[in-house]
C-alpha cells in the first residue's frame, strides 16, 4: 500500500511564494513551513520503516508457511503409513502386548532366581 502525497519534505523546501501586501508575515510562513518539513521528513522516514517490517514480517510469514505444508504433507504420509500398517496386521492386538509384558516379568523372575532364560530348553 502505497502512500500517495502531494508533497514530499524537498517539494516544501524549495516552494516559494510570491509577495504581496497587504499579505502574510514571510518569517511566520517560513517557521511554520520547518514544522511542516520536520514533519514529513518524520513520516517519510516512518512510512519506510513500516513498509520494510511489513516486508520483513511478509517473508516470515511466507517460511512459516512453507513449513507448515511440508509438516502437514509429512503428517499425511505418517497417517497413512500408521493406518496401512494397522490396516495390515490384524495380529497386532492388545492381548499379544499383554503377552509380551507377561512374558518379560517371568524372565525377569527367572533371572532373581539365577536362571538363564535364555538357557532353557
């Protein structure tokens, strides 16, 4: 968004008037035309400095973004090959895990007792 003025600090600098009486006090016109100046030069130097955060923060947003589709696409994929392997195997339960702590517990027992589990036959 660009700002459109008529003016610009230099256009205020090098604007003269012409004299005419009875008119306005030249000095006034002169000290009040320093503020106006002063002024813009503050805007024109803040307008930059907020075009180039927003620049700045356009291209972060941009990174961010892209991030953020590629981990949505990995996450795809993850689901897919989560489901095509619970989809596949139709052993894998509850009861086979059970099982398998069941099985880990005796062999610890079995190792207390000064028995190699692996040993037994």
């Amino acid at each position: 968004m660009d700002l459109k003025l008529k003016l610009n600090s230099q256009k205020i600098v090098d604007k003269e008037f012409r004299g005419k009486k009875p008119g306005y006090d030249p000095l006034e016109v002169d000290e009040f035309l320093d503020v106006v100046i002063t002024d813009y030069v503050l805007m024109e130097r803040y307008v930059n400095e907020v075009n180039k955060t927003i620049s700045e923060l356009q291209k972060t947003c941009k990174i961010y973004k892209d991030r953020l589709d590629n981990v949505e696409v990995q996450n795809e994929i993850l689901n897919d090959k989560l489901k095509n392997i619970s989809d596949n195997d139709s052993n894998v339960t509850l009861s086979n895990i059970d099982l398998l702590k069941k099985i880990s517990l005796l062999e610890q027992a079995l190792f207390k007792a000064g028995i190699d589990p692996n040993n037994i036959k």
